[in-house]
C-alpha cells in the first residue's frame, strides 16, 4: 500500500487549529502578489484556489498520537482568515491519515484523497473525503480497492479520481484508471482501461519511484472534456465527458523536440498543472549540451504548455534568461482567466504570486 511509500514523511504530525486569522503581509510587492506568514515544514503540498482567493496548504501524513497541528489549512489571502481541517476527528480509530490527492471544488468545498489506516491494518481502499467551506465532512466515500493517484472536482461538484487497483496481478488487466462519480458519490463513469499501458507496471506513479522527466499525474475535468497526465508513461490522454479517448499525446517526446531546438538535449519537470482550459502547463529546467563539445551550457529554465490537440507553446519568451541558479516559483494553480499562479516558500511564510513566470 502507499502508506509504506510515504512513510517518510512521517516525521508531518498535524492537528486541527482553531486560529481565525493569520499574519498578512502589509506591503505586498504588488496587486499581484500575497505573503501569507506562517511556517511551512518540508513536504508540504499546495493549491490554489482562484475562485475565493484561497491558499490551500496540506501535509502528507498525520498520526492519532501526535495532533500538533492542522493537517489542511487554507488560506485566504484577501481577508486573512483562516481555516484548518481535522481529518482524524472523523477516524477515532485510525492510526493514521495519509494524503495523496489535494482538489478544489464549488463553494470553497475541498477534497481529500488518501489513506485512513486502521489500527488492524485492514486495507479497503483509500478514501474520497468533501469538506465543505466550514471545514464540515460533506462526504465520506471509500474507492473500493483503489491506490488513488490524483482527484479533480468540477462545477457542478462530480469527484474524478485515477488510480490503479491495490490488488492488481498483471499490468494488462482492463479493469478502468479513471472513475467519475457524481455529486452525490455515485459512479457515474469508468474508463481508460489499465491495459492500454500493459507496458509499464504503474501507469500513475504510485509506486515510490522518482519520474524527473515525467513530473506527476494530474487529472482536471471541464464542461466536455476528461484532461488525464500519466507521468511515469508521460503521456497526456484527453476523453470526453462519456469516457471515450479524443487524444493521446507523448508529452516525453514534446519535450525532447523543444530542448533540442534551445540546444539540449535533457530536461527535468519540477511542476505540471492542468489549466481551467485544459492546457497542461511544464515548469521545468533544460540541461546538458547537445552537440558533445566540452563546453556546456548553465541549466535553463523553462515553462510551456500543451494544448488539449497536442500543440506545445511557449508562453513567456523570456523565461530561461534568469541568471545561474535561479528558481522559477512553484506552480500550484491558475486564475480563472488560465493565469498560472505560483509559490515561494521561505522559513516563515509564502508568496503567492499571480502571473510569476
């Protein structure tokens, strides 16, 4: 199971807090660019929420016995309230949560995706957890023998997860990647059959290993459309609302063509994020000179983004002129215009920054 995965992570103990606010910055560097001031331990994962302008910040793991602090906070960086999450409340008995799977929904509802892990060791299958904008359990659905590997929730507030079975014996079983259920916690739609990727044994990533060329896999839903990014396979896979494929694309091979044409012949994804529109945005470094003469070129930063018809675009020409050793912030959603929004983490606080690259 993927709690033996993330277990070093173990070190995140959290609890529930109950502060209503938090220290804002008052000098923000622009309209653009929020600081909200509070100590992010490493390991820590986060989403933007443009819709209410709200940070939201999780750890990956939290023990019954040791609740310190809030597991989820979010973050509102207009009025500077706060809110916490307190998973284990609701699991008396666990031992532990863990949490793979972070997602925005309407109303300032948020879903939770991870593991509950019972003091007998008993694995059912991870669970699918809605809190509404009052950090109240709206839902409570269990993902019947799936390691889940990412979670999206539309407007409308249906529950899109990929995942590979926690029991799977072979890697050309068919049984679906992709389950869709409804507002209410039905199935509604499974799809993107597993055998299609027979070829590799975990066509999500859960299975502990590093993908540098590959980043992680994401899902995101829009009005007609199923965007899915498959990092360990690199490849971005688009289906309509009734599950059928409309595209395949080897995101692995874009890349490859774009260092080539800037003269390298390595890259790394550092981040990747599906737009409202359903572009897959890159933020990654180009390395390594390709022609094999002594002299090599610094490391190069780059953001891209791919079309939902396979068309990769550069959208800000100027990225990769920063000078040595600089860090492009880290991308954790877009505004409600398709504006990526990034972060920078320092000792004490993070800015939020619309428009960083």
């Amino acid at each position: 199971m993927k709690a033996l995965i993330f277990s070093l992570f173990a070190a995140l103990s959290l609890m529930l807090c109950s502060a209503p606010a938090y220290a804002q910055d008052q000098n923000p560097r622009d309209a653009n660019s929020f600081r909200v001031g509070a100590a992010v331990p490493g390991g820590w994962s986060f989403l933007w929420d443009d819709s209410r302008s709200e940070l939201i910040s999780s750890a990956y793991q939290q023990d019954q016995g040791d609740r310190t602090a809030p597991l989820v906070n979010i973050y509102n960086v207009l009025s500077g309230e706060k809110r916490s999450i307190d998973v284990l409340k609701e699991f008396p008995n666990a031992r532990r949560v863990y949490i793979y799977g972070v997602a925005g929904g309407p109303e300032g509802s948020v879903l939770l995706a991870g593991e509950v892990e019972s003091n007998d060791g008993v694995f059912a299958g991870d669970k699918l957890l809605v809190y509404d904008n009052h950090s109240t359990l709206h839902m409570n659905l269990t993902a019947a023998d799936y390691d889940v590997g990412a979670v999206a929730m539309d407007k409308q507030g249906n529950i899109y997860l990929v995942g590979t079975h926690d029991g799977e014996h072979s890697s050309d079983e068919s049984y679906p990647l992709m389950v869709k259920y409804d507002s209410k916690g039905r199935i509604t739609l499974e799809a993107l059959s597993r055998s299609l990727f027979a070829n590799i044994d975990d066509p999500t990533g859960l299975d502990g290993n590093s993908y540098p060329h590959g980043g992680t896999t994401r899902i995101a839903a829009s009005e007609k459309c199923i965007h899915v990014y498959l990092a360990p396979v690199s490849e971005m896979v688009v289906l309509s609302q009734a599950g059928e494929i409309q595209k395949r694309v080897n995101v692995s091979s874009k890349l490859s063509e774009f260092a080539k044409t800037k003269g390298y012949k390595e890259f790394y994804v550092d981040g990747d994020e599906f737009s409202p529109s359903g572009d897959l945005w890159i933020v990654g470094v180009l390395d390594e000179l390709s022609d094999g003469t002594s002299v090599s070129l610094p490391a190069r930063n780059f953001v891209v983004r791919l079309t939902p018809e396979g068309q990769l675009q550069v959208p800000y020409a100027h990225v990769g002129e920063e000078p040595p050793g600089y860090y492009l912030p880290h991308l954790i959603g877009f505004t409600q215009s398709n504006e990526p929004v990034g972060s920078v983490t320092t000792g004490d606080s993070i800015l939020v920054q619309k428009s960083p690259y």
